[in-house]
C-alpha cells in the first residue's frame, strides 16, 4: 500500500536566493512526505518564504497570512491538521512580532535555520509554537539532502550568503548575517548533481557573489572566479551565470575570467545604486562612479559583446536635482540592456531608516523615478532591437502562453517566445530573431539537423 503524500505550499517572494532556499525547504520535507502542490487549499503545510526588501514588505506577509487563515480554519473544522508557517528575512526581523499579532502562525524560522525543519515541524506538530532566528554556528548548507530540486534545465546553486558591506538602506546583514562562503568542494559536487538532474545552466547565487571566498582544507582560498574555471570543465554545463554582484569584489581574476571562459555568459546584473558619488557615500557603497566605470570599461575590453544590467535607488535622502543628474548621466554612459529601479523606502533598522528629515518629498521621488525609467526603457528597447536579424543560442525551459509556443532565455537572459515543439524545451537551440519588443524577443527556430 502506497504511502499518501502530505500536501505542501510555498509562496516565495523577493531575490533568487529565496527561490533557491524554498526548492531546498521542499527537499528537506520530502523526507518526512511532503510534495509541492500549487495550491494552497486543503494543504498539510504551508510556507510563507518571505523577502524584507520591498516597501511595507511586512504588511504584505500580515495580508498574505489573513487570506491564507481560512485555509486553516476550513481544514480544522473538518478534523484535519494544517501548519503555517512564515520563513525568510522578513521572519528574521519581526519573528515575535508575527507570532504575536497572527496566533495561528505555528512557526516562524529565518533563513539560516531551515536546515532544522524536522524538528521544528515535530514540534509544532505537538501543538509547540516554534521560533527560531538564530544564526547557527554551524552552516545549515552541512546538514542539506543531497536531493535538489530544479525547475526546467537552468538552476539556481547557493555559493555565499550574508554581507559585510553594511550599505546604509539594507537589511541584508541582519537578516541574512555576516559573509559565508561554501567550501569549494561542496559546490563542485551540487554542480555535478545539478547537471546530472538535467541542468544545462548553473547560476551561482550570493547576497555578494563575487566576496566568494571559499577555503579548500588544502591552505588555498577560491575566490569566485577559481569555482567558476573548474564549473566550466563540467560536461553538459553549457551556460554559467552569477548574481548578485559588488562592484568594489569585481577583481583581476574575475574580470579576465569572462573573457577567457565562454561558458560564462556575456550578460552581468552589476548594481551601482546611484551614480552620484555624494549619495554612494551617504549609502556606505564605498565606491565612486568612476569605479564603476572603470570596472565596466575592462570587462567591455575582454568580452565586447558583454551587456549590463543594474540596480539603481532614486530619492534616496539627501538627494539633490544633481543627483538625480549625475543617476541619469551614468546610466547613458554606460548603456544598459535592462535595469531595476526603485524609489526610496526605508527599512526598519537600517541606519538610512533615521534620515527622516532629508527625505526627498514623495512627488519628487516619483517624477524622477518616472524620468529615469523612460530612459531604461528606451535604452532596453533599443538593445532588443538590436537583436533582429542575429542568430542567437536560446535555452528553452518553458511553455508559452499560447499554444503551440515554447520560451526561453538568450545569453543576454531576454526572454524569447518562439512557435516550437515542447521537445525542445531543455535544449539550447538557434533562433533568428525576427522582431524585438519592450520585453522580449521573437524568431524563428533554425532547422535542426
């Protein structure tokens, strides 16, 4: 008689790492029977994996977790059992207060604890309410399934957590705590698990990816562009990425490194933040703009097809019209092929949180927000544009909306839709790009063979 699996939801928000830390939760409870579902009605158990990047990111978890109690409340009128419980940096800052204000909350972890789930799913099991946001002296990564979960034929591999950086307007340190790096050797061996599950692109993922500094138990340190060298020699791994990257960890090494290994894809999300260097400073970036240049200017030497991506905070306090000037002026400069931008919004703890009295007024911040957008928008559409006509190496891993269509990512991670066979979703296959928009791309499939 076979075993009834128990009924699992997560909803993740926020960075890449939250994806990755989510698939490796499921990994985990797969050994007490739990399997994924994509609902979160009639579930056993349900994960809220929460990010505190965002604007009023912890209100968002209290509305989420009150549309999510009546889940509950229906499950136990009809004698079952259902867990909530809330996980992630937003866990990690406000764990008593959430459990708190929502009493139907029975756990609440952060993320450098869930590695001990079993444990605490027993003891909530037992009717215990459970909250645990210490950060272990020993790495949760040591005590992960070798099990991975992935999604299609691109997946996400954890290499460094946490940041020292402590810029002025992050949360980062104290939810996700001080630099971490993996041993090299347990890296080397998930890439190779990885690639044997069907991964066709490893993305390397840190809160500050490039600070990898990874000690081997043989007297060397690895930094990032020593894992990405040996990742490379993997067969069947065709695509290397990273994110998210520091401009002032952006060596030598790792900058030859994306002109020497062509796995390595030509496509590098580089947050700057801003391009005044008065605001760099008043946000503890500890770079100037001209480094940033600096650095963009040597990768575009040994990869000149590289294209950029970036981060920038506008109405950040203190932020003058100049400012605002010197953000636009280094955005043409370096002419990005996408681009996240983000008004200003203070996170609680955060020393930029007590500038109160130099905050940008709310319809400043949002006309300038709108200016700079206009700008990244055209600059992307431009780039897209640029795409028509080229043959381009698409790594196809979904379906698309419409029938009959299947998408996938460029080198330049643009999405691409394209009238397909779902046999090639998996696969790198050529596509001449026939029309670009805002977005995306579209083309036609090369004939195979």
């Amino acid at each position: 008689m076979t075993q009834k699996h128990k009924k699992l939801f997560i909803k993740t928000w926020g960075c890449q790492m939250n994806v990755y830390d989510s698939n490796r939760m499921s990994d985990i409870l797969s050994s007490l029977g739990y399997k994924v579902v994509d609902s979160p009605v009639d579930v056993d158990m349900m994960i809220l994996n929460t990010c505190h990047i965002r604007e009023k990111a912890t209100d968002k978890v209290f509305s989420e977790l009150g549309r999510l109690k009546t889940h509950k409340t229906e499950k136990e009128a009809n004698g079952g059992k259902m867990l909530i419980a809330v996980a992630g940096c937003v866990a990690q800052a406000e764990g008593e207060f959430i459990m708190e204000r929502a009493p139907f909350v029975d756990m609440v972890f952060g993320p450098q604890t869930y590695h001990e789930l079993p444990e605490m799913v027993l003891k909530a099991n037992g009717n215990e309410r459970v909250v645990n946001t210490e950060f272990p002296t020993v790495s949760k990564f040591d005590h992960l399934p070798d099990e991975h979960t992935i999604e299609g034929a691109s997946a996400y591999l954890s290499i460094q957590e946490g940041c020292d950086k402590f810029c002025t307007f992050c949360v980062v340190p104290y939810t996700r705590g001080g630099e971490y790096s993996r041993t090299p050797q347990e890296i080397i061996a998930e890439a190779h698990r990885l690639q044997e599950q069907g991964a066709k692109e490893i993305i390397l993922l840190g809160q500050n990816v490039n600070a990898y500094h990874g000690e081997d138990g043989k007297g060397k340190t690895w930094g990032l562009a020593d894992l990405i060298y040996k990742i490379a020699e993997i067969d069947g791994v065709d695509r290397i990425r990273y994110s998210t990257s520091h401009p002032r960890d952006m060596d030598d090494d790792l900058i030859t490194a994306h002109g020497e290994v062509q796995k390595l894809m030509p496509f590098l999300h580089l947050p700057v933040q801003s391009g005044s260097d008065r605001i760099l400073e008043a946000m503890n970036r500890k770079h100037k703009a001209s480094k940033y240049l600096d650095v963009i200017a040597k990768l575009r030497k040994v990869r000149p097809e590289i294209a950029f991506s970036s981060d920038y905070i506008i109405g950040f306090p203190g932020e003058t019209e100049q400012d605002f000037e010197d953000s636009l002026a280094l955005a043409r400069e370096v002419g990005y092929a996408s681009c996240y931008s983000f008004k200003y919004s203070a996170r609680p703890g955060t020393p930029a949180a007590s500038l109160q009295a130099a905050l940008v007024p709310a319809n400043i911040a949002t006309e300038r927000l709108a200016k700079f957008q206009a700008l990244i928008n055209e600059q992307q559409a431009e780039f897209n544009k640029t795409c028509i006509g080229k043959t381009l190496p698409i790594l196809f891993d979904r379906k698309g909306k419409k029938e009959g269509q299947i998408g996938g990512r460029s080198e330049y991670f643009q999405s691409i839709f394209v009238e397909g066979n779902e046999r090639l979703i998996g696969n790198i296959i050529d596509v001449k790009i026939t029309d670009a928009f805002d977005n995306s791309l579209t083309g036609d499939v090369v004939t195979l063979g």
